[in-house]
C-alpha cells in the first residue's frame, strides 16, 4: 500500500482520488474518519445495543415480579451526535427570513453608500 502525505494532493494523489477515498471509507467504528464524524457515538456497536435491550427486559421483568413497585425501567438511552446548534443560525420562520433579508440589504447599501 502506498501511503501519501497532504503534499501529494494535486501531484501522486488528486482530489477526486481523496473524495473517493473519503466517500468509500467503511462506516466502521475501526476508521478513524468515522470516530471524527460520530465522537459521542462511535462506540455503540450492534451488540452494546442489544445487551441494552436485554438489560431493560430484564429490568421489566424483574419490575412486574416485583408487583408494579416502584418506578418503571427506563430503556437504556444511545448517545447521539447532534450538532451543538448556533443560535440564529437557521430563520424560525417566514417572516425571520424577511427581517433577516432587510438587514442584509439596509447592511449591504450602507456599506456601498460609504464609498
């Protein structure tokens, strides 16, 4: 296998060959590009899943042998990768969209008008 340095995009190694080389990496928790992309995740496997399963019909089993007592199982939660959100980052709607439009133009004609 020939191993390539950033240096040897353009030359040995294109462009279309990285976003190939990119696009077919495995979307296996082995591939460092799939830890980057999933660092809250990348851990839970297919079994870790299913003991989750099975540790919660246990919990429930035991819970109903036990009269109903108590508070109820609750399932074992998978940690998720969302993106922290930015605050205005996205309009809320129509009219915030609008507004948004306005200031970029009152912004755009001052900058302009300076000239």
């Amino acid at each position: 296998m020939t191993s390539y340095r950033l240096d040897d995009i353009g030359e040995a190694f294109s462009w279309c060959d990285l976003r190939d080389f990119i696009t077919n990496i495995p979307p296996t928790p082995d591939s460092a590009f799939y830890r980057v992309k999933h660092p809250q995740s990348w851990w839970w496997t297919p079994e870790i899943d299913f003991l989750g399963a099975v540790l919660t019909a246990i919990q429930w089993g035991n819970w109903q042998r036990g009269g109903g007592r108590g508070d109820k199982p609750q399932a074992v939660k998978r940690p998720l990768d969302k993106p922290k959100a930015v605050k205005g980052s996205v309009p809320q709607s129509g009219d915030d969209l609008i507004a948004r439009k306005e200031a970029l133009k009152k912004s755009m004609e001052r900058t302009q008008g300076g000239n």
